[in-house]
C-alpha cells in the first residue's frame, strides 16, 4: 500500500526552497566555537536534507505529532537537554507547524550565551501560500505563517535580539518559471520564506562602586565665648 506525505514539507516541490534555507547555516556554524548545534525541521523527510554545521556535532529532531521525533522523542515545550547546551540552533519551519507557546522560549533556554538561532518560516506575503492551500486540498495540515515583524516580537519576547531578516527561495515553485525571475530585487518580499536571525545575548552585570564608610563622629555641644560686654 502506497501512502502519501503527511506533511507539505515532505512535497518534492518545497524541496528546493528547504534545500536554499539550509545553505545559510554552515556560515553561522563556522563562526561558533566548538560545541553541538540543534536543528528542529518540520516533518521526518527533511531529515534526508544535507545540513552542514561544520565542527559542531549536530542533533536532529522534527515535528510529529504534535511534539518532537528524531534523536529524541519530546514535547516542543519540554525539550530534555540542560540550559545553554547549543551553541547553534536551527528551526527550520517548526514554528510553521507546531503552536510557538512555549516552544521559543524552550530554544532559547537550551541557547548558549552568544549562540545564534536561526529561525526559517513561510512568508505570509508569497504566492507560494496559494500553492501549498491547493496542495492541501487532499487534506494535509496547513501551516500557519507569521510575519517577520510578529515573528521577530515573539523572538524578544523570549529575551533574543534578532540581528536581521531576509527573504529567500523564489517566488513560486520553481516548476516553468525563469530562474531570472526569481532574482529580480523588486520581487524580494514575495518570496517563500524568509529567516530571522537572532542572537542570545550574554548577562552583564554591572559591578556597583563600593560605597566609602563614613566614621561616625560625636560632636559635643560648643562652649559660647564671652562677648566682650561681659568681660567689661
């Protein structure tokens, strides 16, 4: 028996767009020290995609569901590593299928002070979105994209300072459409995806100027002087 995918991640036609995502990450990996890095994807297939983390030993996990399989099976909201374990994280598409309640907050838990994440989503703005509701006509879940500016306020609320956003893929599976055409800047907001870069940043505490102790002195009352009258 021959089942179909159960995700629209796992369509060969978004393959390419994921693919053009995970290109970005060996840059970011190559410049954290030694360490492990997380990548969370969207469904099991993209666990065949290539990701290239560089010297940083890599775990994988993907949405099922409604938690997390892989190298590990959880809830998105209980990851079971110790804070500040990776130096990297990757999310690729997970916000897009998995409620984000909890679950940034967990990644930026398990973020390394100074690591980076790197947050992959749909953009709501794309025709790719009109593709993937006529790919879900058979009934596969629909992702629930978020815009980079809700995405990038949910990203400090976690307490990260996002660094920047850009868009990536085509405008359209790529299926017909002139590789030109997908790299004219004017159509730069349209395209399917987009990543939030953001860094965790490290606590400073201020060290606070000892105060000087004050000796505490007794001051007697003061002997008046005889006024010249009374001397007379």
């Amino acid at each position: 028996m021959i089942t179909g995918p159960d995700s629209l991640f796992a369509l060969d036609d978004i393959a390419m767009l994921l693919r053009d995502e995970l290109g970005r990450v060996a840059e970011q990996a190559a410049r954290q020290p030694n360490g492990r890095a997380l990548v969370v994807q969207a469904c099991a297939a993209n666990r065949e995609l290539a990701v290239d983390v560089r010297h940083l030993s890599a775990v994988r996990v993907h949405a099922e569901r409604g938690g997390f399989g892989g190298d590990v099976r959880c809830a998105p909201d209980a990851l079971p590593w110790e804070d500040e374990a990776f130096r990297l994280v990757v999310a690729q598409h997970a916000g897009d299928v998995l409620p984000a309640d909890g679950f940034v907050e967990e990644l930026t838990r398990v973020l390394a002070p100074g690591g980076m994440l790197l947050w992959f989503a749909l953009n709501p703005w794309s025709p790719w979105l009109a593709w993937m509701h006529w790919q879900a006509r058979s009934g596969l879940p629909l992702p629930h994209a978020v815009h980079p500016d809700a995405a990038r306020r949910r990203l400090l609320r976690a307490q990260l300072a996002p660094v920047s956003v850009d868009y990536l893929g085509g405008c359209w599976p790529q299926h017909g459409v002139p590789s030109l055409l997908h790299r004219l800047r004017v159509l730069t907001p349209l395209r399917g995806a987009y990543l939030l870069t953001a860094s965790k940043q490290r606590a400073v505490l201020t060290p606070l100027r000892p105060r000087p102790l004050r000796e505490r002195r007794v001051i007697g009352p003061r002997l008046a002087t005889p006024s010249q009258r009374a001397r007379a």
